[in-house]
C-alpha cells in the first residue's frame, strides 16, 4: 500500500509541474490571439497601465476554461511520454502494476478538474467577462492620447486643426504653429499663427493649454452674412496669448458594469436558464397570437359592389372550387377590376405580415440558439479536461517520447480536431441544422472513443505508432506479393487450372 501511495504521488509530481507551466503559456497565446484583434483601438490610449493590466488579468481568467483541456492533454503527453522514454513505465508493469492503476492519480485529479473547471466556468467566468469587456470599451470609447506630430495637421481636438513645424525633445517648446478654428462651421475663414508656443495640461490633464508667442489671428468675414456677400479680413497682432481646451473626449468613460449584464457571457447556468424560460414563454405566446391577427386578412367585403343586385345576392353556400364561385356571381368588369385589386392589396398584406413573423420567429430562435449553447458550454469544457487526460495519458504510453517536440505537435493537432468539431457543430446548432445535444456534445463524444481507443491499445502495448513495426508490415506484404508474382506460381496455377478442366 505504500508503495502505490509513492508511486502515485511521484506521477502526480511528474504531472503537476508540466501542468502548470502548459497551462501559463497556453492561456498566454490565447490571450495574446484575443488581444490582437483590438491592438489598433487599443494603441496611443492614455490609460493608464494599471488599467490594461486590469484587462489583461480579467480576459485571462475569461480563457481558463479553453486553456484548460489543451494544458491538461500536454501535461499528460510530456508526463507519460517521459515515462514511458525512460521505461519507467515497463518497471512498473513488470512489477504486476497495471496501466490503468498507474494512470488512476493523474485520472482523479482530472475529475476534480472537470469539476472544478465547470465551477470557475460558471462563477468565475461570467463576472471576468463583464469586468473585462467593460474595461475594454472604456479603453474603446477613450480617445487616443493628445499627440503633435512635425508638420502634420492634428484633428483630435473637436473643431480645431493644429499643425507645428518643431516639437521639442522636451514635449512643450513648439515652433511655428498653425491653428484653424471651425467652431463657426464656416470653414477654414479664422487662423491663427505663432512663432513659437509652450503646451501642457492643468487640472489632472482635463484641460491642455497652448501659449503662444509673437504671432497673428486672421478672421475672414461676410458682410450681410450671405455666400454673395462681400468678404473683410481682420488680422490682430499679438505677443502673447493663451487658449484651453477640454479634454474630457480623451479620458475613459467608465460605463457602469449593468450596462453589459444583458449579454449571456456575463450569466451563469441558472440566470442562462431563467432566460431561455422565458423566450420560450415568449415564443409560444406569440405563436397562439398569429391566427387571431392573421384572421383579418380573410374578411370579404360586399359593400363595395355597385349593382345592388348582384350585391344582394347570396353567394353557394359549399362551392366547388373559388373559381367557380367567383363566376357564378357574373361580375361585370367594374366590379371585378375593383375585387382583384383589393384580393390583390390583401395578398400583399398578408405576404407583409406572414414575412414580419417569420422573422420575430427566426430572431427568437436564435437567441434561444445562442442562450442555449452558452449554457450547454460550461459543460462541455469542463468535460473535456478528462477527456483530453484519457486521449494524452494512454498515448503518451504509446509514443514514448518525453520533452516538448513530438507531445507538442500530437496535443496541437488534437487540440485543432476538438475545436474543429466544437465550432462546427456549434455553427449548426445556431443555424438549427442539428438538436443542440447532438451539435453540442458531438466533439467531446467523438474524442471519448478516441481516448478509450487508446487505452485499450496502451494496455495491450501497441505498436501503432513504432515505425520499426509499420517497416516489418511493409517488409512481410512486400515478400508476399513477391512469392505471389514468381515464376514457378504462374506455372503451378497454370496446371491447377487445366486439371480443373
């Protein structure tokens, strides 16, 4: 008993380290992935880094349950692989241990993954993803930092156009600069120009300052105010004059964490749950509500008919057909113009309504997709923590190669597959090409087979990946079809033949 109990804390020992360290990078290229698709809203954001870090940590936490199955199948491939590599493996087997009992610690502790991971999934997650994306359209909304470039117009200021010919290395000396006004929205008409001027922000940075020296104002106006009007330029000399400006367009809004608790990334299983109730309700009730509203499309209408006999006329109680009604009323040609055109406004109405619901019907629909597999998720990643430890730990047996070489390239490709699968079969359950239980359990059920397929090989010591074996099979067919070409056989067969006939 306690040379299981060494043994077993020796495996989880080889594990654990690996784990962990898989786990740090993995989560690391994830975010990293995610990070790059905002890295142009994201640059030249004078936010602090406290608040990018704060981003950064909370979509981290948002990647821990896609990081989690990759890890957990490298750990195992390194682990076993090494294991396996240095015969460790074929000791333990030849002391009477088997291979299901070697991999029973690593196998326990993928359980407790599972669940734990479900846990984090649905506690830990959801409120990551609304800190996270909250921060992130802070950052979003925030203007880029106020940034002069040498002989370049800058508009980031509203209604003012900047241009300096030098900036210092200082950041506040400028040299010859331009300013247009179009706060009057009546085009480039004032300008302002200045030999040299300081820049710099008061107030915490809410207001910038430009001071200016030994320069002009000029001021294009109409007179009588019209475009006909005849044009006057005003210029003012000065030695020193001083603008502000509001920066509040540049700071971070901070919206309200509420403001995004409507998205189901934000919910866990139960408030997913609650939601999907009540679309469901909703769906129904406006189902029961169409044949009521779609009755009114079906009123006929006499009043209308200009021959008082004809409209006094009853109509066959059971017709044969509309066809044959419609000429047993004998219309004349005023009055069957004017039925065709309002049967004719009718149809188009109800192709109106009839296309008006349909869509209500689809919107709905897939809302109830998308709540559906958000919720359905939670499980399925976490499932799949001891799934990719019953595929990794039996073929890292199998393979019998350690490091980082062959375990990483076999956990990427069936990393690839199960995100493959997962994204294809939840691009069908959205689509309502497939039930959400078969698109959305499809890849872990696919994978389970492969890893007790493995399994099963790792315990009866397969060969499938040894090349030596794969050259002896091409080596034995090779000599068989061989021996079946030869001379000596066409003759045998020859004579086997005619003694037949």
């Amino acid at each position: 008993m306690k040379l299981f109990k060494k043994i077993d804390i020796l495996i989880f020992k080889a594990f654990i380290g690996p784990f962990i360290l898989t786990y740090l990078v993995v989560d690391f290229i994830l975010l990293v992935q995610m990070m790059l698709g905002y890295t142009e809203e994201l640059i030249g954001k004078d936010v602090g880094f406290e608040v990018f870090m704060k981003m950064l940590f909370y979509f981290a936490l948002s990647l821990t349950p896609t990081a989690l199955p990759l890890a957990v199948l490298l750990a195992a491939l390194i682990t076993f692989g090494n294991l396996g590599e240095h015969f460790e493996l074929t000791a333990l087997k030849s002391a009477g241990i088997s291979l299901v009992r070697v991999l029973r610690p690593i196998g326990l502790f993928a359980i407790v993954l599972s669940a734990t991971a479900f846990w984090f999934n649905n506690e830990i997650v959801p409120y990551a993803n609304l800190k996270g994306y909250t921060t992130l359209y802070n950052i979003r909304t925030t203007k880029a930092a106020l940034d002069l470039k040498e002989g370049a117009f800058y508009n980031g200021i509203p209604n003012y156009s900047i241009k300096v010919a030098k900036k210092y290395p200082d950041g506040k000396t400028l040299k010859d600069v331009m300013i247009y006004n179009h706060t009057n929205r009546s085009g480039n008409r004032e300008v302002i120009l200045a030999d040299s001027g300081l820049m710099y922000t008061i107030k915490e940075g809410a207001y910038l300052v430009l001071e200016l020296f030994r320069g002009n104002s000029y001021t294009d106006y109409l007179e009588g105010g019209s475009v006909n009007s005849v044009a006057q330029l005003v210029r003012n000399e000065y030695n020193h004059a001083k603008m502000i400006f509001n920066l509040s367009s540049f700071r971070a809004k901070n919206i309200s964490d509420s403001s995004f608790t409507y998205h189901h990334y934000m919910k866990d299983v139960d408030e997913l749950n609650f939601e999907r109730d009540s679309f469901q309700r909703k769906q129904r009730t406006y189902l029961s509500t169409i044949p009521k509203e779609a009755a009114i499309y079906y009123i006929h209408f006499y009043k209308e008919v200009t021959d008082t006999a004809l409209a006094n006329k009853p109509l066959p109680k059971a017709p044969d057909s509309l066809v044959q009604a419609f000429h047993d009323l004998r219309f004349n040609k005023k009055d069957t113009k004017a039925i065709l055109q309002r049967a004719l406004g009718q149809s188009r109405s109800f192709k109106s309504f009839v296309g008006s619901k349909i869509q209500v019907l689809d919107n709905t629909e897939d809302q109830l997709n998308k709540i559906s597999i958000a919720m359905v998720k939670k499980y399925t990643y976490a499932c799949a923590c001891f799934i990719m430890f019953l595929i990794g730990a039996p073929l890292g047996a199998i393979i019998k190669k350690g490091g980082l070489g062959v375990p990483t390239l076999v956990s990427v490709f069936f990393f690839i597959i199960y995100y493959v699968l997962s994204m294809t079969g939840e691009k069908w359950v959205k689509e309502s090409i497939l039930p959400l239980e078969i698109g959305m359990w499809a890849a872990d059920a696919i994978l389970f087979f492969v890893g007790l397929l493995f399994l099963y090989q790792a315990r009866n010591d397969s060969r499938m990946f040894d090349k030596d074996a794969y050259v002896y099979l091409y080596k034995r067919l090779k000599q068989r079809f061989t021996k079946a070409s030869t001379p000596q056989n066409h003759q045998d067969k020859q004579i086997k033949a005619l003694n037949k006939g």
